[in-house]
C-alpha cells in the first residue's frame, strides 16, 4: 500500500486557543481511519483543516505526493470530499440539484453537463440508493435519507478522500447501521479511502481499519483499530475505565463505560 | 410551475411596465407637449427607474446568498449608507471631477460603500466565523453611524448644499435624463455579467460556506469581486438618485418563493422583477398626489412590506 495522505506537524489556532498541536499521522491507499476524542479534542478542527475550510497556523498536509497549500480550492475539492455535521435539512434545494452542485470543481465557467457527469451523478445515486427521492426538497428529508444524499453529493464529488463528520450521531440505531453499511461499501468496494469523525467506539474499533485518538488538540493514539482497546491510552483518552464483553454474533470484543467512574475506582 | 414559464412572465410583466408606464398621468391635451414629455422625461425616466431596479435586485440577492439570510442586503447592512455618506462628503466639499467620464460622486458613494462592507465584515468576522446575528447587528451599528456622519455633514453645509443633500437622500427618479442611463448603466452591466459569471459559486455560497469550500469554490476571493462589483453597482445607484431601500430585500426574497433558489434563473428573475418593481413604485409616486410627488424610497417600503408579509405567511402555510 502507498501513501495517500500525511499530514505533518498540522497546528491550528483560532483567535490565540490552540485547536490542534503538531498533528502528524499518515493515510494509505484505501484506508479506513476513524477519529476518535472527546468533545473539544479537535476532531472537526482536523476534518475542515484537511477540507481548507480552515486555515492551518503550520505544517503541511500532502495528499499523493503534492503539498495541499500549493494547490486551489478547486483542486483540492478534486482529490477530498466533506460532509458535515448533520446539516442537510437546512439546505433549501431539490436533492438533484444539490448533488448536481458537487460537480462544480469538475467545471469550468462555460462547461455544460456532460456525460462524465451524469455518470458520476448516477453512480453516487445507485450507491447510496438515493434515487427515489431526487425530486424531494431537502428541506423534507429524514435524517437518515438527507445523511444519505450528503453522502451522494460527496461522492459525486468523485474524490480518491472522503471526509465524515460524525455521520451517524443523529440517527436511529437502524440508520446508524445503514449509513455504516455504506461507509464500509465506498471504502471497500469502491476504493474510496474514508477519514470518519466518530464518538461511537465500538463501530470505530470494528469497522475502520486505524483510529487516531485525539485529545486536547494532541495525538494521544494512533494504530490499528483492533489494538485500541487493548492499549491504556482508551482509558485516559475519556478519561472513563470501560469493561469488556464479545459481541454475540460477532465475536468481537465491544466496550462499555464502566458504571464505576475514574474518581471513585476501588 | 417551470422555472422558464415563472422567468418568462416576470419578463413580460417587465417589458409592459417599460411600454406602459411612460403614458400614465399625461396632465396635458396637447398631443406636441405630451410626445415632448414621453421623449424627454419619462423615457428616460423609466429606463433609468428599471436599472436602477434591476442592480438594486441583484445587489440585494447577492448579499442574501453570501450571508445565508434574506434580511442582510446591502442596505440593512449600512453599504448604502456608507455610499450616501460618500456622496454626501463629495456635495460638501464642492468636488466636481469626472473620471473617466463618470461623475466624481459615483467614485465618492463607491468608495464610502466598499469602506462600510469592509467595516461591517471586518468586525463580524473577527472572531472566527461569522454569525447572521452579529454581521446584522454591525451592519445596523454602522448604518447609525454613518448615518450621524451624514447628518454631520449636512449640518456643516451650507443651505442650498443642505438642501441638496436632503432631496437627494429621500431617494427620487424625478430630476434624471438620458445622461443619467449613460453614468449608470455600465455599472450595472457590470455587477449583472459578474453574477452571471459567478452564477454556480451563489448556488453553493447559499448553501453555506463549508459546503462551498469542500466543493472547491474559493470562497473568500468569490466575496471579495462580490463586494467590489456590487459597491460599485449601489454606489452608482445612490449617487445618482439616492438611497431607495427595500426593493433589493424584497425583490430577490419574493423571486426566490416564485422561482427557487437556482441563481441561473433567480439572477434573471430578479433582474426583471427589481426593474419592474421600481417602475411601478415610480410610477406610483408620480400619480399618487399628482401633479406633486412622493419620494419613491417612500413607496418602496409601503408596497413591498405588505407583499412580502403576504407571500411569507402563503408559503408558510403551504409548505410542510
């Protein structure tokens, strides 16, 4: 496997509050990391530092070679996609026409749409079985169905990189299965490399391939996924003791939040 | 209904105003006197009122799309204000320059409108990010305070330029001839050739600015021409017949209830409907209390604000 992204000593600091701190962590080709933390550890910081919607104070972020400050926004767009925080209920669009304006960096001014587009658009709507309801305003979707189209748009985006902040923090448990579902489709049918935002430490340790543990702004875990509960930092990363039990039907080792907290441990 | 049938009507609705409006409230009989009057005043006139209409839409539809919110335009946001204090300054200190043939005091209102839009975001956005509520609240602050500067100003004139100045700031079509159309319309051709330019950056800056960013749209260097090209278009605007306010709020809002939010058809549309409104607002104030006038900014606010209401209480309970 090669490269796909390193970031090196990344910081960022908005007005004088340090968000994140010499951030270092690399990305194969077709990797699956999810990034785990506390509230406040800078998980978003790092997503939108990569997107360029924020700026970074220092370092280097370099995807398949080429340094990303050297290129426009543009081309960045080309190479990694975003979706955000639970939002698409606020857009006021029709679901074709959103997912259709994620092709912009694939225009120029005087571009129309072309073949390569209505393939990129058909493809992203198949996937993510998003077809039914193109004629829908965003505005009447589901969590769960705008989480989907979210996901289209990026996808029609046709990025090697897709970034996703907390996809599944707002849905039902039956959502959150269909939207890992697909996650776990682009990344391994689709090659589709995924760097995904999550407080959901058993889907983390189960279906990304590394997590990288953030806290206050630090990388205070980076490795396989499977090797994180096993290791002393998942205790200090929340600052909560967890026990451990196997799936049923799985087998895999799941954690659970102690019922006795760190301050009163026996 | 279709987009394309919505933008057709509106077009024609437009193009009757402009055919129209010229021949209302002829006071005289004799047909010499009254061709006279069609010719020289109110073709002009009304070709004036629909450019001015039109850049005041656009103005306003680009603002709403950069901030996210149909109540930040370029008036509530102290830019015309800014653009007033300029031209103001520019009747006080008895300035009369042309630059490149255009009159001195567009460049003055031009000037002050990019010195309030760079206040306004400046400070709204210092902290990070920007919130409608702070970037409105600056935009009233800065409003008051260059409205005082105005007021200043006027005081410190002397009469005639006082009363200049006052007119002037009712916002009225009634002293503008075919020289007017000539100083104003390349800036409006401007700012309407940007946003049709730009037309694919406004569908994504109304989504928000991460979406915009994380599709590729430079978001900041899209602002900055917004800015410059809109400055120019209302400072030109205000300097020739003063501030007139509300149609580029309501114009654009009204627009987007019949036509969507696409811009490839909210830009025309709102082109076409701005131009019309302010013909009929002029209109209007011509006939009103005929053969005296209201000062059009007067009926601007009385007609649209209870038309907006209406249609914002219909789409509400249509919608959801």
């Amino acid at each position: 496997m090669t490269v796909l992204l390193d970031v090196r000593a990344l910081s960022v600091n908005i007005a004088n509050k340090v968000l994140l701190s010499t951030i270092n962590v690399q990305l194969q080709h077709g990797d699956y990391l999810c990034v785990l933390g506390p509230n406040g550890a800078g998980k978003s910081t790092l997503l939108k530092a990569l997107m360029g919607i924020i700026n970074s104070n220092s370092g280097e972020i370099i995807l398949n070679k080429t340094s990303l400050s050297s290129l426009s926004q543009k081309k960045r767009a080309r190479k990694i996609s975003y979706v955000p925080q639970a939002y698409g209920h606020q857009l006021d669009f029709s679901v074709l026409d959103f997912i259709k304006m994620a092709r912009y960096a694939h225009h120029s001014v005087f571009s129309d749409w072309s073949r390569d587009d209505q393939n990129a658009l058909e493809h992203a709507l198949s996937i993510t079985n998003t077809e039914d309801f193109i004629h829908r305003q965003m505005t009447t979707l589901s969590g769960g169905e705008s989480q989907r189209v979210m996901i289209a748009a990026a996808v029609c985006q046709q990025a090697p990189l897709l970034l996703l902040d907390e996809p599944t923090s707002f849905l039902d448990p039956h959502h959150q299965v269909e939207v890992h579902h697909l996650i776990q489709t682009l990344n391994q049918q689709h090659g589709i490399s995924i760097i995904e935002v999550s407080h959901d430490l058993n889907h983390a340790t189960q279906h990304s391939k590394h997590i990288l543990a953030l806290k206050h702004g630090k990388v205070l875990w980076n490795g396989p996924s499977s090797d994180l509960l096993q290791s002393e930092h998942l205790k200090e990363l929340y600052d909560q003791q967890f026990v451990f039990t196997t799936h049923p039907q799985t087998g895999a080792t799941i954690a659970l939040p102690s019922e006795t907290s760190l301050g009163n441990k026996s | 209904m279709k987009p394309i049938k919505t933008l057709l009507l509106i077009a024609i609705a437009a193009l009757l105003a402009l055919l129209v409006s010229p021949y209302l409230g002829l006071a005289v009989d004799n047909p010499e006197v009254q061709h006279q009057i069609v010719t020289q005043l109110r073709i002009p006139r009304v070709l004036f009122a629909f450019i001015a209409g039109a850049g005041l839409a656009l103005c306003g539809m680009v603002f709403q799309a950069m901030f996210h919110n149909p109540l930040a335009t370029p008036f509530t946001l102290g830019v015309a204000s800014g653009a007033s204090l300029g031209a103001a300054i520019y009747v006080y200190l008895g300035l009369s320059f042309t630059l490149l043939g255009f009159d001195g005091g567009t460049f003055a209102a031009f000037i002050g409108a990019l010195v309030a839009i760079s206040c306004v975001y400046g400070i709204s956005r210092h902290q990070s990010g920007f919130s409608p509520e702070t970037l409105l609240l600056t935009g009233v602050a800065i409003s008051f305070f260059f409205s005082s500067l105005i007021l200043l100003t006027q005081y410190l004139s002397n009469l005639s330029d006082s009363f200049q100045i006052l007119r002037w700031l009712m916002g009225s079509l009634t002293t503008v001839a075919y020289r007017d159309i000539l100083q104003l319309l390349p800036f409006v051709a401007l700012c309407t050739a940007t946003i049709l330019w730009l037309q694919r950056e406004l569908n994504l800056l109304t989504a928000g600015d991460d979406i915009a960013l994380s599709r590729g749209v430079p978001v900041q260097r899209i602002r900055y021409i917004l800015f410059f090209v809109t400055s120019l278009c209302v400072g030109a605007i205000v300097a020739l017949c003063g501030p007139i306010g509300f149609v580029g709020m309501m114009v654009p809002h009204i627009c987007r209830l019949l036509i969507g939010n696409d811009h490839r058809w909210l830009a025309p549309a709102s082109l076409f409907f701005g131009g019309a409104f302010l013909i009929l607002c002029d209109t209007l104030s011509r006939l009103i209390i005929a053969p005296a006038e209201i000062p059009v900014g007067v009926i601007t606010t009385l007609l649209g604000g209870p038309f907006f209401l209406w249609l914002l209480v219909k789409s509400r309970s249509k919608g959801t």
